[in-house]
C-alpha cells in the first residue's frame, strides 16, 4: 500500500529548514486567520520594533525594525491537544529566526508570554511565501487562549495566514510495539517524507529534506517503565538519526539523536530515552527521525518502546586509526580499534585482524583478541607498527565473531620522516611565523585533571598530541606557545571565570602560561566568561574586578593590546546591563573602568563584545556603552538556522561564513568587527545523545575557511581575525594538534594567514625525547579499601563532612545533614557489575545512600540504592542487589556516598565494593 505524505515544518526548540506544506487528512481547522479582507488586521497587533502594520493585498505586512518584532495576537479559546499545530504562511525579506509564543493565561510579566511557551522556526529570507508549520505541544496547559508571531528581525515580511489545527486522533495506545509490516500506517508522516509504502518488508519510505519525522499513534506509557525505544531499520543516506518524546505532564518535546549505519542494511538501534524530562513519567508521543540526509531510501521493520535492549549482538566499528596525531617513520606508531556492539546482547569471543599494505612490520601479534563487548561500553584493541618508509599507508581491520559476518574498516596513516633534531632537556625555542593580520584564538582552561579528561577518552580522534596532559605544566604550555606562534597566532583570548571576586579554571593562566619559558612570544587577553547567576555584576563588584585586571595582567608585557589598549573582551553585556537595571547605567561601569585604568597609568581599556550584536539597534546600545568592537565565539549559527538542524557538514560553515561576517559589517553602526574562523563543534563527549553535531571538519575545509577570512580582512582593512576555540576538546571545538589530523589544522591556518618561507618543522615531545604527559586514569577501579593512611582513593568530602584515612578504614564525622562524598570519575560497565557491598558503623542511627551518575542519567534519588544503619558503633556488612535497580544501567561514570542524614554522626567505612 502507498500512501501520499506531506513536508511540513516542526519548530519545538529548534529551527527546520522551509518546506510547503499540504494539507493533512482528517485535520480539523479550530482557529484561522486569512488576511484578505483591505484594513483588517483582524485582532493581531504590533507590540514593538514593528513599523508600518497594515493590511493591504491580501496580506498582513510591517517591517521589522529591531531585535524583537512582536505581533500579537487577539484573545481566543480552544482546548489544547498534543496533535495540534499552528500553520503560518508568510514571506519574509531576511532570511531568520521566528518564533511563534502562546499562552493560556493574560497574567503575568509578559501578559502570559514566556519562553517556555513557545516554538521556533527558521524563515526563509528569498522573497517566495512558505508555509511553516509549528508544533508546540502545548496539550499540557490544557487551553490556549492568545498568540504572538515574533517575526525574523530586520527587514520587510507579508503575512498571508495563521491557522491552527489538529490531526484527528485515536485512542491511546499501551502495548507500543509495531510490526511495521502490519503497523506502519498508524505512524503518520509529520514532515520532508515523500512517500510512504507499507509492505511484508516492512514500511519504506524517502527523506524529502534533512528532518524527515514520523509521528507516533497517541501513546499510553510509563517511561520510567519502559526507557528504551528500540528501532529495527535500514538506511541508504546520512550520519544521524533522531527519536523526539512529548509526556502528559510537560509542555514541548525533547530528542535524542543517535548514529546510524547508512548501507541500506537491517540495524537495530536501541536508545536509551531515560535522561529526558519528558520521558519520567507518561509518554503520549514518539516521533521518529530515521536519517539527516534528503534523498535517502529508509525501510523500518519494527519500532518497540521497551523495558529493555533488543535484538541480537551486533558488533561494529566505532573506530579504527592511528593512535597519536603524529607518526615518524623508522619509529614505533599505533593504530587503535574500538569496537561497538549495536545489539541487546553481550559480544563474546570476538577478535580485530590487522593487515598491513606492505613496508610496514606489526610488532606483535596481527590478530587480537576482545574482551566481551556489552552494548553499553566499547572495547578496543591496539597494534603496534613500523614504516620503512615516509608516506601514506592504509590499513584494514576486520572484526570477526563466529556465526556473524565479518565487519570491515580502512584507516590511512601518513608516516612522515623524523626531523633531524637533537634530543632537548626542553621545549625548543619556539620560531615565530606571522602575517600582516593579528590572529587571536580562544582558549578553554578545563584540563587540569583526569576526571575533566575522563569523558573525551571515548573519542580517540580528539587525543592531544600532547596526550592527556595537566593543563596546569608550564612545560605543556611552552608547546602550545611554540605551536601556535609557530602557525601565525598571534594571541590567545583566554577564557576567565570571576563572580562576585569567585574565581576559577586559572590554573592555565597562573600557573602555566605565567611561569613558562616563552611567554613572551604568544600574547593573551582576558575573555570574560561571565555568564553568572542573576544579580552578580553591580557598580562595586566592576570596581573590583577592574583593579584585579589592573593589579595583575593589563601592565604586563604580556598581554594583548588594540590601539594601544589593553583589549578585555566580555561574554555577556547583556548580563552586566540587565543586573545593573538598564544600558545607562552599564555605561557608568565602562566609564568606571576607564578612569580606573587612566589613573593606573593606561592609556584606557578597548572592550570587545562577544554577544549581544545580533542586529543593529543592540550594535548602538554597545557602542553607547562604551564598547568599541565585537566578535562571536562561533560563527555556525546561520548554517544551523538555515538547515534546521544541529547535525551538519562543517562544508555548510566554510558556505555560510562570508554571509555571517558581511552581515556583522553591516550592522555594526560604528562597532569594529573581528570576523570569527570556526573551529566547529561536536559536544557528544557532554551533551551525548543530545549534543550538536557539525561533521565533516576537515584539514582542507578549515583551510578554505582560513582563506576565505583573510581575503575578507585584506578587502575591509581588518587588522584582527578571531579563531574559534584551540582546545575545546568536550565541545569539539579545537585545533592544537590531536590524532584525527596532527598538525593538520595549524598548517592550513599558517597557509592562510602567512607569507610562504621556510617553516619550523613540526616538532612533538617524542621528538627531542619529552613526554609523555599523560595523567592517571584509574578509571577501571571498582572496590575501594581504604588501606593506606591520608589516601582517599579520590573520594572528596563536601563542606557537610570531614573525613580522614587512616587504620585501614576511611573515618568520619558529619557536621551537617547534607553529608557528600563525591567518588572518584570512574567507567564502569553496568552489565558487569551487579552488586553494592560495604562495611560500615555509625555512632547515629542514619540512613545511608549511593548515587550514581551514567551517560544519560544524572545522579538523583532515582539513581540511587539505600539502607539503614543502627547506631551501634558496630560493624555490619550490607549488600544490595543493583542489577534489580531500573537505573543500574548503561555506563556508570560518576559516584556519591552519603553517609548520614543527619549532623553529629561519627562513622568508619572499611570497604565500599561493586561486584
């Protein structure tokens, strides 16, 4: 059976890509406006930065004027469902983002309005009406009685329309398991499916854009019952696919997004839906997203929401390459293999084939043995290798586990010559290379220790070339001088952190870099990260953050001036005017700052924006303020808003580029602009399942992008180009050399902004016999014993408990009611762990928890497993079964142990064990 679908437009905290849309069958029209009628606004209004509101030629037309043109809406009511959508058709004369808000109330600040009652959609700016189509899910308010359409700002729109409908719906439905050979046709196309066939096969259908969703029937189900939805499919196109959930009691949905192996081959994909909101109680809607790519032929077999994995092992390769980001000839090098299991059932017996191209000898064993992979935790394997020679080399791997077939994967190692240097007792001194362009890159400080790189070590392409190193080594920071001054930066724009006189993550600053041997050659500059709680910034806290940057950086020799200035680049002015009550007031502040710096000597201070610039009207309050310049920390926001979607090719970056600087020049009205190179972003290692992705970034497209800015600063005269961040390894942000590309990135940024000559070549520690810097990484450990006096075994007590080691136990006394102990960062496989055992006395009857934290769970009491102790001063061991835990699952990265209640309990821990 083939039945016709629609492309529509979904807008629930996101922006899509413009589609028309058709009319759905059995849609009901409950509230529609058609401005057809000369003069007639019918009810809807101008709130503000709207010029010109009128009817006239069949449509509402205005001009937006400023950063937030409203419409609103006349009062209404209808009864909120989950299957309804607003329709808007409009034509707009910039391409931008819209939102439509709505409320079920007239109280309230904003007359009901608020963010969490509203859907964005990304308008196309090309002069053509579109149709788009919202889904706010908003049944949970119960009735919706006003809307407001704020349109993309800047520029002229016409409104032919605003219809509200709803899909007819069945009952609910409680056993959500579909054989799509039978079921496919309750899943309903929500948008970009071209057609739909349901067959023995299953249901098959093509992606008409880069969002194609299916909706699900309405659905009756405990989600805390049932976490998983897990899909059975074949896909042709693409990299990612998405599962979106609505539930009873919230407003909106949530997605996740998971990867997909597109080679038109049956998968199953089990997604673990339990850290979403929305799916902690009822689910009355799934949507499912098979594929990011148009044109993609999908057949789906089954879909279930269940209480458990599904289908058969099935392991895969998560990745096979090169170990280190730099590999010399002549000299030991490794590959790495991990391997995945995309099943419900544990791999066992499974091994990795190396077969190298000739020229190159495995030192070892080519065929490699894997522990059992579960389908929660990866495993990997490597080999060590030598090249005779320089030059490229491909490999191949294959993965083979009896009774399935072999899985095979290429990876390509370039093995260049080793330089002819001597061996150093330190950093060479760096030799600088530069262009006629100040090139300044951010940097994030976060990598002190283990736990802060423990999440990234499930990405081996990300691996620093200076592997995972203590941010905190003065050594460390003298290569990453070297590297950068050696590639055409010029400065750093360090990001700093200070609320209310609180800082942290200076160790970089204070203890690297400010102790380094070459300091001198690379320049840095505060970036001010003060994205702070409200009411943190006020007129004493500037004068005292002022004379802190007076006191210890803006005097040195060090630190990055413009104009003569020393340049402080600030995150949020936003944030500074709106805890200060307004733009004048904010502008008293920068006065401050520069008085503060006259009388300290300075010739004054040049303040830099990093937000708050979207349009014109915000660039004048900034340059009223006492701003002279502004830039961004990324610059993929227009590629993201005219795809509506946050996975993406970093080619739509380097395309979107030109556009986003050309518009910041144009806006500025007297502001300096420093375009922004992207260095990307794929946050997968904090944000997993729900992370932006934006693949694809390539040595050569970075390359091209480099190009593309310095052409734009030589035409506009710019003295100062801004690069992304250099080392945002948890964002997926980054250049300082890694494994995936080495020095890759940092040479087509030389190329770029550098004259031609003779290089310093691209020397790493190996090279002049340093390294490695690796830290510790206990991370395998799962019983803790406490048999070494003064050694906590990395558990860290809070303010609410004192804890010490010593005669073989881990000794203790509460002193207040919330007592912590945060455990060490840990990688623990749940299938392989089962149960909690612990040997403890107590001074107070008390009750006693463990938390734990996974890669989709954050710790809370539905993490967790309790008992109570008497408050005997007596040894009891407890045992407690964590397998028949809900939450026991997946990977268990982080836990906490709390040892009392209540104030005043002494208390002695002999063991804490995970069997």
């Amino acid at each position: 059976m083939t039945i016709a679908a629609h492309c529509t437009i979904l807008g629930v905290y996101m922006a899509l890509s413009a589609a028309e849309v058709q009319a759905a069958p059995q849609q009901q029209v409950l509230q529609e406006w058609r401005f057809n009628q000369e003069g007639d606004l019918l009810g809807w209004s101008a709130g503000g930065h709207i010029e010109g509101a009128r009817v006239e030629r069949g449509a509402l037309r205005g001009r937006a004027v400023g950063w937030d043109p409203i419409l609103l809406g006349p009062v209404f009511e209808i009864r909120s469902s989950p299957t309804q959508y607003v329709e808007i058709r409009i034509r707009c004369q910039q391409t931008g983002r819209g939102e439509l808000f709505w409320t079920e109330t007239l109280q309230g600040r904003y007359g009901g309005f608020s963010q969490e009652k509203s859907a964005a959609f990304s308008a196309v700016g090309d002069g053509q009406f579109h149709d788009y189509r919202v889904y706010p899910f908003w049944h949970a308010a119960g009735k919706v009685i006003r809307l407001r359409v704020d349109v993309p700002p800047d520029g002229d729109f016409e409104i032919e329309a605003i219809r509200v409908l709803d899909k007819a719906a069945g009952p609910p439905e409680k056993q959500p398991h579909w054989s799509m050979a039978a079921d496919g046709l309750r899943w309903q196309p929500m948008q970009q499916i071209e057609s739909i066939d349901v067959s023995p096969a299953g249901l098959a259908l093509r992606s008409a854009g880069n969002r194609p969703i299916l909706l699900s029937p309405t659905l009756e189900v405990n989600g805390r019952q049932k976490p998983f939805v897990c899909v059975r499919m074949a896909v042709s196109a693409g990299t990612f696919g998405r599962i979106y959930a609505a539930g009873r009691t919230q407003l909106g949905w949530e997605d996740l997004s998971f990867p997909i192996k597109a080679d038109g081959r049956l998968h199953t994909y089990n997604i673990d839906m339990g850290g979403l909101r929305r799916w902690r109680g009822e689910v009355i809607l799934v949507g499912l997203q098979p594929t990011d790519a148009a044109g993609a032929a999908v057949r789906i077999e089954s879909i279930e929401v269940a209480d458990d994995l599904r289908g058969p092992a099935e392991l895969d390769v998560a990745y096979f390459g090169k170990t280190e980001g730099v590999n010399r000839a002549g000299h030991p090098a490794q590959l790495t293999l991990t391997a995945r299991n995309l099943g419900g059932q544990t791999a066992a017996g499974a091994s990795a084939r190396l077969a190298p191209p000739p020229g190159i000898e495995i030192l070892g064993p080519a065929v490699q043995a894997l522990s059992p992979v579960s389908p929660y935790l990866p495993k990997s394997v490597r080999w060590t290798v030598r090249a005779d020679a320089p030059g490229p080399a491909r490999f191949k791997a294959t993965l083979e586990m009896e009774g399935f077939a072999p899985v095979e994967a290429e990876a390509s190692v370039d093995f260049t010559p080793a330089p002819k240097v001597e061996a150093s007792s330190y950093v060479p001194k760096p030799r600088p290379v530069r262009g006629r362009i100040d090139v300044g890159a951010f940097y994030f400080p976060g990598w002190q220790t283990a736990a802060r790189w423990a999440p990234i070590l499930d990405f081996p392409i990300r691996k620093p070339v200076l592997d995972w190193y203590d941010e905190s080594n003065p050594e460390c920071a003298d290569w990453q001088i070297k590297w950068a001054v050696e590639h055409g930066v010029t400065f750093f724009m360090v990001d700093w952190y200070w609320s209310q006189g609180s800082r942290h993550l200076e160790h970089w600053l204070h203890d690297a870099y400010a102790k380094s041997r070459y300091k001198r050659f690379l320049k840095w500059a505060v970036m001010w990260a003060n994205h702070n709680r409200p009411g943190t910034h006020s007129l004493e806290d500037w004068r005292q953050v002022t004379q802190y940057w007076l006191d210890h950086y803006l005097k040195t020799e060090e630190y990055y001036r413009i104009d003569g200035r020393p340049a402080i680049f600030i995150w949020s002015p936003q944030n500074i005017r709106e805890d200060l009550g307004g733009s004048d007031k904010a502008a008293e502040l920068y006065a401050l700052s520069q008085r503060m710096a006259r009388q300290a000597g300075l010739p004054g201070i040049y303040f830099v924006a990093m937000s708050s610039h979207d349009n014109a009207d915000r660039c004048r309050q900034l340059k009223a303020e006492g701003y002279e310049a502004f830039t961004s920390y990324h610059g993929f926001q227009l590629a993201e808003q005219q795809l509506g979607t946050q996975h993406f090719s970093f080619e739509e970056v380097v395309r979107t580029s030109p556009q986003v600087w050309q518009d910041c020049d144009e806006r500025a009205s007297g502001l300096e602009y420093y375009p922004i190179v992207d260095t990307g972003w794929a946050s997968e290692p904090w944000h997993r399942a729900s992370a932006r992705v934006i693949h694809g970034r390539t040595p050569e497209r970075f390359g091209r992008l480099c190009q593309a800015a310095r052409r734009y600063a030589d035409e506009r005269g710019k003295q100062i180009v801004c690069i992304g961040p250099w080392n945002e390894w948890g964002e997926g942000s980054y250049i300082e050399p890694y494994a995936e590309h080495g020095f890759g990135d940092l040479d087509a940024l030389r190329s770029a902004f550098c004259p031609p000559g003779d290089y310093p070549p691209n020397l790493v520690p190996a090279d002049v016999g340093l390294g490695p810097y690796d830290l510790e990484f206990p991370l395998e450990k799962t019983a803790w014993e406490f048999n070494t006096s003064g050694d906590l075994e990395g558990w860290t007590p809070n303010g609410a408990v004192q804890v010490k080691v010593t005669g073989g136990t881990l000794q203790g006394l509460t002193t207040g009611d919330d007592s912590i102990l945060s455990g060490p960062p840990v990688r623990i496989d749940s299938r392989e762990t089962r149960n909690l055992a612990i040997r403890m006395k107590s001074s107070r009857a008390t009750r006693v928890q463990l938390f734990w934290g996974t890669t989709v769970l954050q710790p809370s009491e539905t993490t967790a497993v309790g008992f109570d102790v008497p408050g005997d001063n007596q040894w009891h061991d407890y045992a407690l079964a964590l397998d028949k835990q809900p939450a026991w699952r997946g990977v268990i990265v982080s836990l906490r142990f709390d040892p009392a209640t209540l104030t005043g309990a002494e208390f002695a821990v002999d063991f804490i064990r995970l069997e």
